[in-house]
C-alpha cells in the first residue's frame, strides 16, 4: 500500500483551502461587479442620453454612445428650461437648495451633537424616557406633521419662507443625529469627562474644548447623511417653501413633468444629473471618513 507522509497531506491541505479561498474571492468580486453595474447603468443612460439629439435617442438604442457630444442640452437645463410659469432653468432651484442646506446641515449637526453629549456624559433625572420619546420622531412619518406644521408656521409668519424649510429639516433631522452623537460618544472613555469636570470645566467647555476636537469622525458621517437627505428632499421643499423658494428636486421635477411640445428627454437627463452632482460629489470626496466614523462607533448601541 502506497503511504501517504503528513507533510504531504499538510501540503494538500493548504492547497485545498487555498483554492477555495480564491474561488470565494473571485465570487465576491463578480457580485460586487454585478452589484456595481446594476447601479451604474442608469447612471450611464443618463449620461450619454443628455449628449444626443431627440432624433438620436428616438432611433438608436439607449446604450449607444452619442455620435456629437453637445453640451447644449445642459445649457437649457441650467439656465432656461421650463420650471412652470417662468423659464429660468435649475439656476434659481440650486441657490435655494443652497441656502436651504448650509444652515440645516450646521444647526442639526451641531444640536445633535450637543444632545448626543448631554444624554452621554451628563446623566440628568429622565434622560432615557426622553431620548426615547425624541427617537420616537424618527419613526413617525413627515406627513402626519405637515398639516400641524403649515398652521403654526403660519401663525408665526414664515411660512412659505426658506427660514420654514430650514427649521423643518432640523426639527426632521434632530432624532437621528442626537442618535449618531450619543452613540459615538458613549465609546469615549468616561475619564476624559470626569477629569475635566474635576479641573472645573463646566458643560461648554467640555464640549468645545474636549468632546468636539474627538468628534471629526461622526461630524462627517452626520454631514453626509444630512446633505443627503436635505438636498435630495421633495416633500419638505415643496410643501413650506412657497413658489419662491422652490429647491432644486421640486424644479426638477417641473422640468420632467412639464411640456408644451415633445418631451426633451436629453434636457430631462442633463437636468436630473445637476440636481444629484452635490451630494455625489460630497460623498465621492469624503466617503472614506464616513467609512470611517461608521467603524468608530455611529451605530453601535
């Protein structure tokens, strides 16, 4: 009988694993591929569709690459395509998104971020019931807010004003941002606030001097999901902003909706695509810290 030495049984065996393991590799790399495409795709129909002709897109295939790139049909989006009544392109809709996102973003990061640290580090008679009750918010759906809303925002006077738009997404935004702060600073060592509270700093001054210089992580995390979420609003916009204040997405879709003529689908494409670059280019620029600060702890209970 022929006999086998461990030595080449231990060889065999590593072999084995090690086949299987590039086998296992290359799995998941063709379904990342895959996953990659199937995301992708609408992207590049978008994209090569808002360079054609209408009588190119009408008479070749989606997929195919335009045979003039022209520029001009991002031109008319930009500056003058129908948004309604008045033809002055997404131009208008983009400075209202950006004065929309800049105060939200800051004032709900920065009060959720106070909040996070409060219900961390000061433990206060209550604090859990009413952490509990804020997340509460998160999971109750805008619309059973918007009608209590438009009432008192009228009563005060801003409503159909940018000040009401903001204002709501920091009331929307609230819940989840304290979330993401307490979370983050609950893996902190408790000993950095207890020697600060022994050296007489008081609940500012922790904050700004201590617990904010550790928070780069989570602030990045709460700045995309935030410039995600307010930017890429429909329903908040489109409801309290007014017919002067309209952001981008609500001018978006009353380019894509609205038509007195054929529909200019490159227009359509070239208008869609404006509309989403900020928060690409934001997540593009900064996605390897929200990696990041989701590892350091943003959802960890």
């Amino acid at each position: 009988m022929l006999s086998i030495s461990p030595t080449n049984l231990k060889f065999a065996s590593k072999r084995a694993s090690s086949i299987q393991m590039q086998w296992g590799r290359i799995g998941i790399y063709g379904f990342l591929l895959v996953t990659a495409l199937f995301f992708l795709l609408p992207l590049y129909v978008m994209l090569v569709t808002s360079f054609k002709e209408l009588d190119e897109i009408r008479l070749s295939s989606i997929f195919a690459l335009p045979q003039d790139v022209s520029w001009d049909y991002w031109k008319v989006a930009w500056s003058s395509a129908c948004t309604g009544l008045e033809c002055n392109g997404l131009q208008v809709g983009f400075w209202n998104s950006v004065q929309i996102l800049i105060p939200s973003v800051i004032i709900s990061v920065m009060f959720g971020a106070i909040n996070g640290y409060a219900l961390s580090f000061w433990k206060i008679k209550g604090a859990n019931i009413l952490f509990a009750c804020l997340l509460l918010g998160a999971f109750i759906p805008y619309q059973v807010f918007i009608y209590p809303l438009i009432r008192v925002y009228a009563e005060i006077g801003i409503y159909g004003t940018l000040t009401g738009v903001v204002v709501s997404h920091v009331i929307f935004g609230m819940p989840i941002m304290t979330l993401l702060f307490r979370n983050y600073y609950s893996t902190l060592p408790i000993e950095l606030f207890n020697a600060a509270r022994i050296d007489g700093a008081g609940f500012f001054k922790v904050f700004f001097i201590i617990m904010l210089p550790m928070s780069t992580p989570i602030i990045i995390v709460a700045v995309i999901m935030q410039v995600t979420n307010i930017w890429n609003d429909f329903l908040i916009g489109l409801v309290f902003a007014g017919n002067d204040n309209l952001p981008m997405t609500v001018q978006l879709n009353n380019i894509v909706n609205t038509t007195t003529g054929e529909r200019a689908y490159n227009v359509n494409m070239a208008a869609t695509i404006l509309t989403s670059l900020v928060p690409l280019i934001i997540y593009v620029a900064s996605g390897r810290w929200f990696v990041r600060g989701i590892a350091s702890g943003s959802v960890k209970g």
